[in-house]
C-alpha cells in the first residue's frame, strides 16, 4: 500500500512539475510586456550612467527578440544586434553569431551590451573577453545579471506553484492516476525522499549543475570575480530596482528591502581599457 501511495504521489507531482513548466512558458509570453517595461526600466538607469558617453555604437550581445535593441537606436546612432537566431523584426540591424566568437574586428564598438545573458552561456570568461575585444578604447562594457534575491524568490515560489497545480488537478479530476506522467506504458518508480525533495525546486535558469551553485554564482562577489578573472579589475556597479515578486506584492515591503540594498538585477559597467588588463593596455 505504501509502494503504491508513493507511485501515486509521484505520477502527480511529476505531471503537475510539466504541466508547469509548460504554464509558465504560457505565462511569460502573457508578460513579455510586463518583463520589456522592466528592461526599459533597467536601460534607463544604465544610461543616466552613462550619460557622459557620446553617441556612436552599441553592440547588444545576446539580442533575443530586439526589444532593448529598438530601445538602444534613441541613445546611439548606431545599433547592433547579435545572438544564436534572427529575432522576427525588422527595425533592427541585426548579425546571427555566437558569444564566444563575435564576427567583428576588434576595437568595432563604443558600447557592449550584455542583459541577462551570461548565466545562459558556459563559457563565460571567454564571453566577456570577446566583448571586451571588440569595445572601443574608452568604450563602456555593460553587463547585467540575475540577483541572489531573485533566485531565491524563484526557488521560494516554485513548490507553492507545484503543490497548487497538483491539488487543482486532483481535485477537479484532471488527474488520472493510471496514467504514467510522459509514457504511458512507464511504470513510474517508488517515491523517495531525495526525489521529493528534487520536485520541490525549480529546474535550472542558466547554465549550472545545481540551483544551490546557480544561487551561489548570482551573487555580487561572484560576478566580481568572473569579470576579474576576464580582466575587468574595477568594473563599477549599478544599482537596479527591485521588483514585485509572487505571493510578496507588498509595495512597502520592496521598498524597504530596496532601501537595504535589494535588487532583482546587478549591473556592472566598465568605462575604459585601463580596467581591462596589461594585455590591452600595451595595444594603446
């Protein structure tokens, strides 16, 4: 009875963990707005910080559907675009290219913009050392990156979302409990409580092995030392808004732990080549 109280439980929360991964692809396509007025918002702060920086061009790495792209053509004459697929626009210039090998000749760019997109790479050293290569002397490096505070607010809301859709499901008879969760004919194992323990967490954001080493890598110092490790040695950090998370919408609660120096995002900006190592020092 136990073996199969325990089966059960695992055919719902494996089914429950797909069916919400595929609502919350659903969910971000809902609130693509909502995350573009959040990049916006970013950008805009990025700039006041650069407010010193001269129009010319901007490379935005890791494009993804152009939006911040559109955005950079009202603060540089000119704009390019770049990540692994063609984004569905044509307001943009735009160059299909990998991170880790940009088809640009070195010294090409003012600007280097990276928004959210070095947790999604593996090789991130290599990464930065390839924007760095095609900034501009006196150029600035943009980077923004997911927050500790934001992975944990993920991680804290994700067993709340599972749990939710395994009981809606049960208890509206959307569940079929002889039915295994991805193959019919899979007779799925017993329980345990190392699985359990794995439903309750979210699948990974970035490229990592773990959540526990994705939520160590989104700390500052840990941003810190990569970019030291690529040779930006006194990149200056900017700080962002923190924003509304599930199940804590208490704007007074986000504005005191905005206060204490909260924030969804990091921003790191490195303004000129004497940031950058002896490397590119001893081209000037």
């Amino acid at each position: 009875m136990a073996t199969a109280s325990s089966k059960r439980v695992g055919r719902i929360l494996t089914r429950s963990r797909q069916k919400l991964a595929r609502l919350q692809v659903t969910e971000g396509h809902k609130n693509e707005t909502r995350l573009h007025r959040i990049r916006g918002m970013e950008l805009n702060i990025i700039m006041h910080s650069l407010s010193q920086l001269s129009k010319g061009s901007v490379l935005d790495v890791g494009c993804g559907d152009g939006y911040l792209s559109s955005l950079l053509s009202d603060y540089f004459q000119e704009v390019v675009a770049t990540d692994i697929r063609r984004a569905e626009r044509s307001d943009i210039q735009q160059v299909v290219s990998d991170v880790l090998a940009l088809p640009f000749a070195s010294r090409s760019f003012d600007c280097v913009l990276l928004s959210n997109i070095l947790e999604h790479v593996g090789d991130r050293k290599t990464a930065v050392e390839e924007c760095l290569r095609v900034l501009k002397k006196g150029g600035a490096l943009v980077i923004t990156v997911p927050s500790v505070v934001w992975k944990l607010a993920t991680v804290f809301a994700y067993p709340i979302d599972l749990v939710s859709v395994a009981v809606s499901d049960s208890c509206s008879g959307m569940f079929d409990p002889c039915e295994s969760c991805s193959d019919r004919n899979q007779e799925p194992s017993r329980l345990n409580a190392r699985k359990l323990i794995g439903y309750l967490f979210p699948r990974i954001h970035g490229m990592y092995d773990g959540n526990w080493e994705e939520l160590l890598s989104y700390q500052k110092s840990s941003w810190e030392i990569l970019l030291q490790s690529a040779g930006v040695n006194d990149a200056k950090f900017v700080k962002l808004p923190l924003y509304p998370f599930r199940y804590c919408s208490s704007e007074g609660l986000r504005k005191a732990l905005e206060r204490l120096g909260f924030s969804s995002s990091n921003c790191f900006i490195a303004r000129n080549y004497n940031s950058f190592g002896t490397e590119l020092d001893a081209e000037s």
